[in-house]
C-alpha cells in the first residue's frame, strides 16, 4: 500500500515537472519567435521588398504576432498589419538597398477602405522610379486584384484564374428560424434605416436597408472600379462588362487580350526576371525582404517642439476579444492630457460601434481633451458608424477615404424572450415571485418572460432617450442643428463620398493628413515634431496566454460558422449587455 502511494505520488511529481518542462520549452520558442519577428530576411543590396497579401489585414501591428503561438502548435490564420505594411513601404522608397516591390497574391481578407490605403501607398513608392510586379499563382481574388492592378506588371500563372465581379452584401435573416424554435426577439430601435436588428426580426430585406445598401456599395464599387479601370487602361463601362462576365472562367489568353493582365509566367521564370531588374545573376538566390524587416527601419518623427499623439480605436466598443475597453481609452486619453509635451491628438478610429454608454464615456474624455486647448482630428478607417461615429463627431476635423463606412447614427435594444421554447416547447414551467409589478425584468434569459406593453414602452422611452442625447452630440459637434442631423441620422449608413456631402465629414485624406493637420494647428514645425502611438500593446505573458486561448476558441469559431459567426458574435453581446447599442448592422460584403 505504502509502495503504491509513493508511486502514485511520484509519478504526480513527474507529470508535473514534464509539463513545467513542456511550457518552458513553448516559452523560449515563443521568445525567440518573437524577438526575431520583424527581423525577417536579412535586409541587404539587391533587395525586393516582397509584400505578401495573405489572410486578414490588422489595423496595427501586435494582434498578428499572436499567431506565433498558433505556428508553434501548427496551423491559425495569417495576420498582415495595416500599421507596418505602410511603414514599410515608406521605408522602401529611399532605402538603396530595395530595388522595388513584388506583390504576391494569396488571398487577402480586408474592407475597401484598407485596400485603398495599401494601394495609394504602393501607388507612392511608384514615384521613387523602381519597380512594382505583381503575380498571382492560382489566381488573383478580388482584393488582391484591386491592390495589384496598381503594379507595373500584372503576372500570372498560365493556368491561374482572375475574379473580379463587383461588391455584394449577403445578409442572412433569422426570423423563421427563431419562429421554429419559440425565441421572440422583442426590438426596440430609433431609426428607419438601423437595419442591425433586421436578422431577427424580418424574413428578407427591408425597403429602406435595400436603399442605403445600394447607395453605399454603388459609390464605393465606382471608386474602386475607376481606380482599377484606368490603371489596366480601360473605360470603366469597358471594366464593369468585363466583372459582369463571370470573369473567373475567363481563360488567361482572353485576360491578356482584354488587358486584365499582362502576361502568363512560372513562378520561377518570375524569380529570373526579378534577379535581372535587381542585376543578380542567376545562380544568385532572390532577395525577398518581409514587410515586418522594413518597417522595423521605420522610425516616427521624434523630439522636436513637441508631439502629436495617435490614439488608436480599433473594434466594437466594450464587445470584448480585443475591441475598444472605453476604460482603457478615457485612462489612456487622461495620460496624454498629463502629458505637456502632446500639442494634439489624432483619434484613429476603425470601428462599427458597440455600447451606447461605452461610446458617451469616450466622447466626454475627447471633450475634456479639446478643452485643454490642444488639436484634435478623427481619422477614419474602413468604418467609423453608429458608435464609431459617436466617438468621432465631437473632432474639430474629421478625415476618411472615400470608401470608408460611416454614419449609421441610430440607437437599438434586442431583449430575446425564450417563453415560447422553455414553456411550450420544452415543458418547463416558469413561477414567478415578486415584491412589486416589474420585479421580473431583470430576469434576462431562457427563463425570461414576455415584456408587457408598458415595459416595453419604458425600453422604447429609454432608447429615444439615447437617441436624442446621440444626435446632440452630433449635431454640436458638426456645429449642425439637432433637426438637420435627424434628417440624415435615423441609423442610416453612408459611404465617406455621402457623408461628405451631408457634413458629417471634412475632408478625404489618410492617417498622416490628419497627423499633418494637427501639427499645423498646433503652431508645429512639419519637420519638426514626433509622433507617438497609444495604446500600448501589451506583450506580457499573461495576456499573451489569455488572448492566445481567446483566440484559438474564436479561430474555430470563425473556421466552423462562417458567415454565421457574426450573428452568433451579435447574439453573445445581446444577451450579455444591459445597455442599448449603438451598432451597425453586420453584412458580408465581398
């Protein structure tokens, strides 16, 4: 018996130290991987700078560098960073050791806005006179194909395939399905156009969404597609017949004859050429540098008469997995007001809105840093809507690109009531015991009873509320009557051209036109200021391990569900929030 313990608890002590053993061992690899991230290849003479668009584009630098973790366990998804891959391509511009650019084609996942930004800065190192090829193996995806029609040459595999087809927003509604089950979906929502509640509560898409969809894709597929058009040389009627074509069954004879691209090759014959642009010899090895090795050169203006702080707001406020923590914004916004050597701030927001009350806390803290006298500029990514645009009305300047997504001003709730599946379905009876007459609605839930004609009331009372405090904060930050951001508001989304003309923008113009503007306004010298970024990206072991379990679970998610997971995603926050949203509707557009 005594013999048995020991063993028993010697093998627990083996066991233990094994697995102590095994996490060492993931953390050195892990420490490694990351202190050699950004290094990449080697940056010497006779350089391509080889950007690879891949998998999904990041607003910063960091979130992809969680997938080191993925690659030491084997598989994940692929991140680029938006954030790096301009920097790198500054850098590319006056760095002698870079000969041009190859960008390669494998599948890249980002919104218009993104896109554009990436392709505008290829456009940009074009001016430095060295060369841009793109190439594709099997075939170049519509957003790969928007951002490579920029390059010199357009190459492909001889038996690769080109799929252009224009933009479409696909919106799956759930309302027979929850009929089916016993789930009512009690709404409660200012705006004729806040279509976000729409998969729940209807069978097909409503008039108005059909309206403001067609406007926005419509403005923002014209942009893209002249932009295409003319770089390939053709008239944009010439293009959009080409797209309506089921070009991706077009052979690549035709692609050439119809100046989509340029010519057919190997990847290996690619290699051969680009040897002969960068004047290596043929035996010589491709010197392909990493987009992480460049921007690591990359540094921000420092020192000077003062700095201008870029403080990022990247995904839905206060829905968790790595989205905006208002918490986290205000403590940091807070900081900076500390902070004599900040003149101004560029608020850089990249998001389709979340918390109603998230959103006015950040609000209020941008007001208490505009009162300190210093600049202060929104600069808009792909979206900046509903709460997005609630955290970005107050800017004395508002900056996008003509495809970024915006407005969307409206407010919802979503109370679900399973009475129907727990009582009549599934024969659980429900008592209830209470001290006073709406005692009860606290009780969220699949337990969860039908709200009364004047509960509901009460929640539509509370959501007007929101409302009308939401578009006052428009309408004064615009400098607009309340009346006139009505008009335009009612949960409407509009595309930054449509904005633009409704005022709720300034001007077109990238994350540096803002920073541009700001030092201006805040008496800067343009050569002489420093840049600073905030929030701080945190990279230590514990949240590493935290988002890195985060994100397996979500990765799988995302893989399984597909298109689904964003309603799954929407329906999490539904019935884990107590506060109305301010959120726009989420679609796959593609």
């Amino acid at each position: 018996m005594l013999k048995r313990f020991i063993l028993i608890v010697c093998g627990s002590f083996v066991g233990a130290f094994l697995a102590l053993m095994v996490f060492m061992l993931t953390a050195v690899l892990l420490s490694v991987a990351m202190m050699n991230m950004g290094k990449g290849h080697k940056v010497t003479d006779k350089s391509v700078l080889h950007l690879c668009l891949e998998g999904v584009i990041e607003e910063r630098a960091g979130e992809e560098q969680l997938g080191v973790m993925d690659l030491i366990q084997g598989g994940g998804m692929t991140y680029m960073s938006l954030e790096e891959t301009l920097q790198a391509l500054d850098v590319a511009k006056t760095d002698d050791r870079i000969e041009g650019v190859l960008i390669e084609c494998n599948g890249v996942s980002a919104a218009p806005a993104t896109l554009r930004q990436v392709r505008q800065a290829v456009r940009d190192f074009k001016k430095s006179g060295k060369f841009v090829y793109a190439y594709a193996n099997e075939g170049y995806e519509q957003a790969d194909y928007y951002v490579a029609s920029i390059a010199d040459s357009v190459l492909l595999n001889p038996i690769g395939l080109v799929d252009v087809h224009g933009l479409a927003s696909v919106t799956p509604y759930f309302k027979k399905l929850l009929d089916k089950v016993g789930v009512e979906m009690q709404v409660v929502r200012v705006g004729t156009y806040k279509s976000a509640v729409e998969p729940y509560m209807l069978d097909s898409i409503s008039p108005a969404n059909r309206e403001q969809q067609e406007l926005y894709l419509g403005n923002i597929w014209t942009t893209m597609a002249s932009e295409m058009a003319a770089c390939r040389k053709l008239s944009l009627s010439s293009f959009n017949a080409l797209a309506d074509s089921v070009l991706l069954t077009m052979t690549t004879d035709k692609l050439i004859a119809n100046h989509l691209i340029d010519r057919t090759c190997y990847r290996h014959e690619l290699d051969s050429r680009l040897k002969q642009l960068c004047g290596l010899d043929e035996d010589d090895d491709l010197r392909l540098v990493s987009i992480s090795a460049l921007a690591s050169n990359y540094e921000y203006k420092k020192g000077g008469d003062g700095d201008i702080a870029v403080v990022y707001a990247v995904g839905e406020i206060d829905g968790g997995s790595g989205g905006i923590d208002s918490e986290k914004i205000i403590e940091t916004v807070e900081n900076l007001m500390k902070d004599d050597d900040v003149k101004g701030m560029v608020f850089r927001v990249n998001s389709p809105g979340g918390s109603a009350f998230g959103s006015e806390q950040i609000w209020e803290v941008l007001e208490r840093f505009k009162k300190t006298g210093r600049p202060l500029a929104v600069s808009m990514g792909d979206y900046a809507a509903s709460g997005g645009y609630y955290i970005s009305c107050g800017a004395d300047r508002i900056f996008a690109d003509s495809t970024t997504i915006t407005g969307s001003i409206g407010v919802f709730g979503v109370i679900p009531c399973f009475e129907e599946l727990v009582q009549n379905k599934l024969g659980v009876n429900v008592s209830v015991v209470k001290t006073n007459k709406n005692g009860e609605m606290a009780s969220m839930g699949l337990l969860s009873k039908k709200f009364t004609p004047m509960q509901l009331a009460a929640m539509q009372n509370y959501v007007n509320q929101t409302y009308e405090l939401f578009t006052k904060r428009c309408a004064d930050g615009r400098h607009l009557p309340q009346d006139s951001i009505k008009k335009i508001a009612e949960g409407r989304v509009w595309d930054a051209k449509s904005a633009m003309e409704r005022k709720l923008i300034d001007a077109y113009g990238s994350l540096d036109d803002a920073i541009a503007w700001v030092a201006q306004k805040a008496g800067l010298s343009p050569d002489n200021f420093g840049v600073i970024t905030a929030p701080a990206i945190e990279m230590n072991w514990r949240t590493m391990l935290t988002s890195f379990a985060s994100m397996k679970v979500e990765t799988r998610l995302k893989e399984e569900m597909g298109v689904f997971y964003e309603y799954y995603h929407q329906l999490q926050a539904i019935l884990n929030r107590r506060h109305v949203l301010c959120l726009m509707e989420y679609s796959e557009i593609k």
